[in-house]
C-alpha cells in the first residue's frame, strides 16, 4: 500500500499543471445542455446544444444547435433553419400540440437577428414564421396550436438582461426604455400582434389550458430594474387586458397555470437575481388573486415548476447543496413532498409529459459532465454522451455540514485533481453570488478547475442566504450581510480544516459579485485569510445604490432606499472597516458592468493604495458583470491563480 502511494504521489508530481488557456479550453469543450421539451406524447425529447467550434474553441462564436432524439433510443435529429453542418444561433425548441412540428428560433438566414421557425417532426419541411426585428426569447405554441408567442423587445438596442455590457450614458440619460412585450404571431400567415402594453416589461409567462388567456409577470419601467417589483397578471389573449392578481412584497417566477385552468403556481421568496430563481411555492387563484403558501416551513428552496395533475405539482429544488426532482401533492389543503429524483447533482434543465410519468432532465455533478436522461422516475436512463469525453480537472467532492448560531449550513469541499493524502495544501474558499443562490455541484467550473488543478483545496459554503434550507434561511441575511453569514463561512473553513489536510496558515478568499463583496468584506474582518481577489464587488453599500441599474433589487434586503436609512447601509459596508484592512487584495472588474459598477472597484482600490496594503486592479474594456471576450477569460484566471500562488505557495 505504502508503494503504490508513493508511486501515486511521484506520478501527480510529475504530472504537468494545465495553464489556464488549457483551462478555458477544456471548459468550452463540454457542451451545455439546456431548453428541454418532451413531446407531449413522452417519446421524444428536443434540446438546445451550446458549443464552439471544436476546431478551434478559444477563437470561434459561440452556437448553439437544436436536437431531438426518441426516447427509446436511435439517432438524434438536428432542426436547423441553414444548412446540416453550418453553425448557427438555434434555440428553445417547443413541440406543437400534436406533436407533428417543431418549432425554434434560428439566425441561420438573419445573422444575429432570431426569428421563428417551424419544422415536421422529421426535422424536414423548415419555414420562418413572420419577420422579427429586435430582442426575443421565450417561445411556445398555443394550445390550439394556432399562434407562437415569444418576448420581444422591437429595436432592441443591447441585449437583454443586467448581465449583458450595459449602453454607455450619453446625452440625455433616462429618456430611452425598452420594454420587453409578449408577441403573438399567426402560425399560418406569421402575422405579428403586440398583446401586452407598450408600457410594461414581461419577463415570464403561461398559456391557460383553454389558450384564452395568458399568465405573465411583469413591472412597468425599466425591465433590468424592475423586475423585484413585479407583479403577476392575467392576459386576455384576445384583447390584451390586463387583470393584476398579485402584488407581492417579495419575488416571484415561473408563472404556471393549473390543469383546469382555475390556479396559478408561482415561486416566491427574497431573490437577489432574475436568472437565480428561489423560493417557497403560491398557489394563486385565477379569479380572485388569493394566494396561499403550499411549501410554507420546507426545507427547500424552489427552482422551477410544472403541474402534473389536478393537485400535484413537480418542482425541481435546492436541498441541502443538490438539487433534487421532488413531487408536491397540494390535495385538501394539505400538502407532501416526495423525492422523485435525488443525489449530489444539479438538475437545471428538464421536461415532463404524460402527467409527469415521463420525464427528461440534464444532470451533471463535480465529476460528471452534464448528459440528458430520461424515462418514468425514478428508473431514468442517460440517452446522450456527448461529454463523455471532457476533461475533469478537479478531484472528488464531499459535502459538509456545520453548527453557526441555530443553523446547520452546507458547503463543498472539492479536491485537488492530483491529491495526495500525505501532503498538506492551501484552500481557497469561493463565496458564491447572489446573495440568493447556492453553490451546487457543477462540471468544469472555470474557478474549481484552475484552482484545483493547481493544487488548491477548494471549499465553496452555502452559508444563512443561500438556498436550500427553507425561505427562512434565505431571509436570515436580511438587514445583516457580513454578519451572521460571514460567521458561517468562517466555521465552515473551520469544518473543512477538519475534515482534510488543509494548511490553516495557507488561507485564500475569492468571489465575484455577492462573493466579490464578502471577499471585500473579509478584507476588513480578519488576518486569517493570507490573499484575497474580489471580483465586481461592492465596497460601500451606500454609493452602490446611487451607482448600479438594478437598485430595485436592494430594497426587500435593506428595508428602505439609502436616503430611508443610510445606517443600515453603512454596518455593512467594507468602506466602513477599511482601516482594519491589511491582507494583499487582487481586484477584478468588468468596464461597462451594471449590476456592480467600476466605480466600486476604484474606491476599494484607492482605499487599499492609501493604507499601503498589497493590491492590484484590473478592469477589463468593454466587459460587463459576466465576461465575454475569450483572452479576458483566461487573463482573469491566470491573474486570480498567480496571485494565490504568490501568497499561498
């Protein structure tokens, strides 16, 4: 035994680090699985394949390509509006309700413009449908199959979504909003009608059962800012108006109508970003707007919904760190939830058909690339293996758990890809986002990779504010970042330490966003961590909020507006501890970033300049709050592991 250890131990020695262009390379080769429908018969299954160019993946676009295959097995199908091996913008598949056609969105004959297009079954027989001319997303049929509807924003002069660069501020600022409005267009003719008003930004929406009306959330304004503030309506599909139903104090998503029509499932909960959905589940009633509470006091946090009967709804949810498959029985007012899919994975994309008898969803985990599987729950089988070639560049993970106050939070300790357990390494602990979010398990993390590749533990904690615990945990950070779930973070660095043999004197912190500000926050609290990067962070929570395009999203956190009660601001802003600052600090920020500005960068960097405490700031042009150039993607790693390595090794 002591041989082979040893044997093992040479071998990881004189195993050669990837850079972080290997790094980034190995990242872009795993395809991403996502936009799943099954045909409402349950044998077939369409999907959205995002991939670059494998001839040359750091230098080619971005594509994406729509697929279908039998759930019994046999070839895929591409449905393409260009030609079989071109490389296009193809995505959302969605079945017609007789399953004879399929249709999607394509740039294939308009390069950067989608537009709708439907296909047979077969994929053959491929015809656009209307001409569009802006922003879309989000396409379904009507129930009678008659119309497709999207979310369009006409003339769209960015792309959608704060994560995107934002329009720089010339001229009169202000004047210019761009609404985001559901689109019918006519199946037959492809002619085009605006259902939703010119003054209100829909971000989801249902069909009813019988197509008569249309379930959507939505805000007036501004559609990057607004959507904390966004209420649930009820459409007439034929003549536009608009019934609101709910108004809610908190955040709602995934509007889903009821089998007979008479109820709408929504998720609701605190919820700090549009795309990070999290929650307890509401069933509203269609008529009158009352609402109730059916997962009030579970310990899960909701991601996504699909009704399977008159009184079951599936959800996929965060539990713990995994995200699980579970069925929510809501019968006479009582209600149960049972497991239909779990383990240590994520579970971001997925269908249903046959009341839920027949399902599809992508799984993937810290050591398996995502594939599709399908079948009737919970005997699914995997019917892709498309990955089955990527390169893992971290070792195993294990989930801990910890005591902080009254919680008990979840973290993931991953390993380094060439462990050995006679040696002793740094950590690295990544704070996620949000702060509503979880770190679940995930294949080629860009961070994991280049960290554990290297040689790094890294530990990634799920602390009072993350999902998958219940909306009570969730709301526990309120009026209190940096607080109770700093002290979280910290005992779960302590149950790490414990569990594997990790320098304590080899401490690093990093995080982007919400992360980037605990990382900023950390600077100003403790000694204990030797090097720190903060990505787009937030150093002064009270000039944040005169400086970012989504303040919205502060309000249900803080309680009030700055100007309402700047205290509650201050207490948690790292601005206000800065002279306890001492630790060596790399700061990362994107130029044009709207959700964390690059004046926030600045003033951190100028207060660690001041102090004399080690640092360095990189902004990189053009680039917002998620990074889109290839070599400000690799220079960010290779900037984020140098430094740790200049300090931890």
């Amino acid at each position: 035994m002591l041989a082979a250890l040893a044997l093992n131990a040479a071998l990881a020695a004189a195993a050669p680090m990837p850079t972080m262009r290997d790094v980034l390379i190995a990242s872009y080769r795993v395809h991403s699985l996502s936009g799943l429908a099954l045909s409402h018969g349950g044998d077939a299954v369409a999907w959205d394949e995002s991939f670059r160019d494998p001839r040359d993946v750091l230098h080619s676009e971005h594509y994406t390509a729509v697929y279908a295959q039998r759930i019994a097995g046999g070839p895929r199908v591409r449905f393409t509006a260009g030609n079989p091996g071109g490389l296009y913008d193809e995505e959302d598949p969605v079945w017609s309700p007789d399953d004879r056609r399929l249709a999607f969105l394509s740039d294939a004959r308009s390069k950067r413009q989608l537009e709708v297009f439907v296909a047979d079954a077969d994929g053959r027989h491929v015809r656009q449908i209307g001409r569009l001319r802006g922003d879309v997303q989000r396409l379904t049929w009507s129930p009678d199959g008659k119309s497709l509807a999207v979310l369009y924003i006409p003339g769209a002069a960015r792309e959608a979504g704060a994560l995107a660069p934002g329009a720089r501020d010339v001229g009169v600022i202000g004047t210019r909003v761009e609404e985001q409005r559901l689109a019918l267009l006519a199946a037959s003719t492809g002619a085009m009608r605006l259902l939703t008003p010119a003054d209100s930004y829909v971000y989801e929406y249902d069909w009813s059962p019988d197509g008569r009306r249309v379930a959507v959330t939505y805000a007036k304004g501004n559609g990057d800012d607004n959507w904390w503030v966004a209420r649930l309506a009820r459409v007439d599909a034929s003549t536009g108006a608009m019934h609101d139903l709910l108004a809610p104090s908190f955040q709602i998503a995934d509007p889903r109508w009821s089998p007979d029509g008479s109820a709408i499932a929504v998720i609701g909960g605190v919820m700090s970003d549009f795309i990070a959905t999290g929650g307890d589940v509401y069933v509203v009633d269609a008529q009158s707007g009352e609402s109730r509470d059916v997962t009030e006091g579970a310990p899960v946090s909701a991601q996504s919904l699909r009704w399977t009967g008159a009184s079951s709804i599936d959800l996929v949810v965060h539990r713990s760190g995994e995200m699980h498959l579970m069925r929510l029985d809501v019968a006479g007012g009582t209600t149960s939830l049972t497991t239909l899919i779990g383990g240590p994975g994520s579970l971001w994309s997925w269908s249903s058909a046959r009341d839920g008898a027949i399902v599809a969803l992508v799984r993937a985990s810290f050591t398996q690339p995502p594939e599709i599987w399908a079948g009737s729950p919970p005997a699914l089988r995997r019917i892709t293996s498309g990955n089955a070639g990527a390169t893992l560049l971290n070792g195993k993970a294990v989930s801990l758990s910890w005591k902080s106050d009254q919680y008990t939070p979840q973290g993931w300790l991953v390993y380094p890809l060439h462990y050995d357990p006679r040696s002793t390494y740094p950590m690295v602990t990544i704070v996620h986002g949000g702060p509503s979010s979880a770190s679940v398990p995930s294949f080629g993390n860009r961070n994991v990779s280049a960290l554990a590749s290297q040689g790094y533990f890294v530990f990634m904690p799920n602390p009072r504010g993350s999902y998958g615990f219940g909306e009570d945990f969730t709301r526990a950070n309120i009026k209190d970042f940096g607080y109770g779930d700093w002290r979280d973070d910290l005992a779960g660095v302590d149950a790490a330490i414990a569990r594997a043999p990790i320098d304590a004197n080899r401490l690093g912190l990093m995080g982007w966003s919400y992360g980037g500000y605990m990382a900023m926050w950390g600077e100003t609290q403790t000694a204990r961590f030797k090097a720190i990067v903060a990505g787009a962070g937030i150093v002064n929570w009270q000039s944040y909020y005169g400086q970012n395009k989504i303040d919205e999203w502060m309000i249900p956190f803080f309680g009030g507006s700055v100007y309402q009660d700047p205290a509650v601001y201050a207490k948690s802003s790292p601005i206000t501890f800065v002279l306890r600052s001492k630790t060596p600090v790399l700061i990362l920020q994107g130029e044009r970033d709207e959700e964390v500005p690059a004046p926030q960068a600045f003033e951190f960097w100028h207060a660690m300049e001041t102090l004399g405490v080690p640092t360095r700031l990189v902004v990189y042009a053009d680039e917002g709050h998620s990074f889109e150039k290839i070599r400000d993607q690799i220079d960010l790693l290779t900037q984020t592991v140098s430094w740790f390595d200049r300090y931890l090794k």
